[in-house]
C-alpha cells in the first residue's frame, strides 16, 4: 500500500506481473507516462530483481504485455497502473 | 423468482465455474456451440462421456448428473445476430470465451441491454487471470498466431483457482450487488477495484 503522503495527484503506483508472479514497483511512476516507458522501467525492474515478489529474471519481455490505468477511487484513493500480460482466453 | 446468469463460454474457464456455480440462488444457462474434444479432458471440466457432444448439453447432463444441478444449455455460437436474444432476460452475463470478437459482441450486447456483466480471462500461458466488471474491462486482441495457448493440462489447477474467484465474484454481486474485479497470479490475487 503506498504512502499517501508521498504519492502525489499525478502519480501512480505501478503493479507488475511477471512468470505467474506479481508485485508492486517501489517508486510511484508519473500517471501519464507513455505505455513504453512503463514497459522500460518494468522490465529493467524486473531484471534487477528490484520488484519485491518477483524474482530477478534477465530474459524478461514485456513487449506483448497490456498496460491498465485506474485513477483514484474513494475505495482506493490513488492512481493505479497494471502492467500484465495479455488475457485472450477464457475457454478453448 | 432466482436471478438469471448467462454463462457465456464454457471451456477451460467456464466449465470449472459451473462447478462451482451449483450453489447459486440463480436459473442458470449456458451457452457454448464447440464439441467436447479428446483434449479438452486434460484442461477443461468435461469427462469422457460427453466426448463428441456440445460442449454446453454434455455439461449440463453431467451437472444433472453429479449434483441434480438444473442448468439451460444453449448449443449455438453467439453472435451479433443473436446476443440479445440469449443474453436479454436475464440479471447477470458471464463472458468465459476466447476470442476478442465474441468478447467484444458480449460487451456491445450488455451495455445496450443494460446488463451487469463480469468477464473472465485468462493469458494464453495459462498463468495469469483476470476477473473484471464490464465498465473496467478491455478487450485484449488475441496474441501472434501460433502463440501458445492453455490446451494441456499444466495450468489445470490455476484454471480451477480462477474460476472458483469468479464464481466468488459473481456470489458476491448476486448476494450484495457489490462488483469486485481483482487479477489473478498461481500465487497472487490482486483487487482492482
């Protein structure tokens, strides 16, 4: 859970998912930043291992990967961006 | 009178929420026009004696079967001619399918309709979930052709571990009105709203 009293209006906090493992990036991430740099901080994140819940993973490849945003709610009352891989199916 | 949810799609997804479905103060139905197939039996909840069958009839019989679970099954392919008609009636659609285009035709569909609808998804790796409400849902295009897709049997249990929290989803919406989307790891479940 972020610290409120440093994620600022035009922040988010960044979720990852990664290899079936998901966790949060440390540091908020400006709101509007560009799908692309989210993938670039993701992937350098994740072959640090600086994504705590996912382990260090040097072939990380997030190209294909979908980016969510969800402003603030009064439930969750900060910015939310999700990076995930893509979800096409649910049955065949 | 019970609540009506419209299954729509009922594979590796699907067929484990009807499992989990049985309980439900709801008139359910089904719809899927695919044929259980050999394969199917390694990731999907259908048994050897629906093999050859339509997917939606052959787990109705088993559900009736197994559980004295009453359940509608509609044998045909939706489409843009037919939504409304299999989705219309009822309080609830749930979208377990595999492609964007018949994703997207759900979600035209409920939102003229005015339907609650939650959408189940699954990446092709069979690793990842998502379960979402319809106004936080996006459709992903399927991958490049020839990606892999979840047919064998590994992710067996990370199918079953979805469905059961859509199935949760859907209780809870039909108990309380509450919509609750969350994304799903073999290790993680993340609320999203």
């Amino acid at each position: 859970m972020p610290d409120l009293q440093v994620l600022h209006i035009h922040q988010a906090r960044l979720n990852i998912t990664w290899a079936g493992n998901n966790g949060d990036y440390p540091d908020p991430v400006p709101f509007d930043i560009s799908d692309g740099e989210i993938r670039n901080i993701a992937a350098e994140a994740i072959r640090t291992g600086y994504v705590p819940g996912i382990q260090a993973d040097v072939r990380v490849n997030l190209a294909d990967f979908v980016v969510d945003r969800f402003g603030a709610t009064a439930e969750v009352p900060w910015n939310r961006i999700f990076l995930r891989p893509k979800t096409p199916f649910g049955s065949r | 009178m019970a609540a009506g949810v419209v299954i729509v799609g009922v594979g590796a997804l699907g067929s484990h929420l009807v499992l989990w479905a049985r309980n439900w103060p709801a008139r359910i139905k089904i719809v899927d026009y695919d044929r259980v197939e050999q394969k199917n039996l390694l990731a999907q909840f259908h048994t050897r004696m629906g093999l050859g069958k339509n997917k939606a009839q052959a787990l109705q019989q088993a559900m009736q079967g197994m559980f004295g679970t009453r359940l509608e099954a509609v044998p045909h392919r939706l489409s843009e001619d037919n939504a409304e008609v299999l989705l219309g009636g009822g309080d609830l659609v749930v979208d377990c399918t595999d492609n964007a285009a018949t994703r997207r035709v759900i979600q035209v569909s409920v939102r003229r309709l005015g339907l609650p609808c939650v959408h189940g998804a699954l990446s092709a790796d069979g690793g990842f979930a998502r379960v979402v409400w319809d106004e936080l849902f996006v459709v992903d295009e399927e991958g490049s052709e020839g990606a892999a897709t979840c047919e064998n049997g590994e992710a067996l249990a990370f199918f079953a571990l979805a469905a059961a929290h859509l199935a949760g989803a859907v209780q809870r919406f039909l108990a309380t009105g509450e919509r609750r989307s969350c994304q799903i790891t073999p290790t993680t479940v993340t609320r999203i709203a």
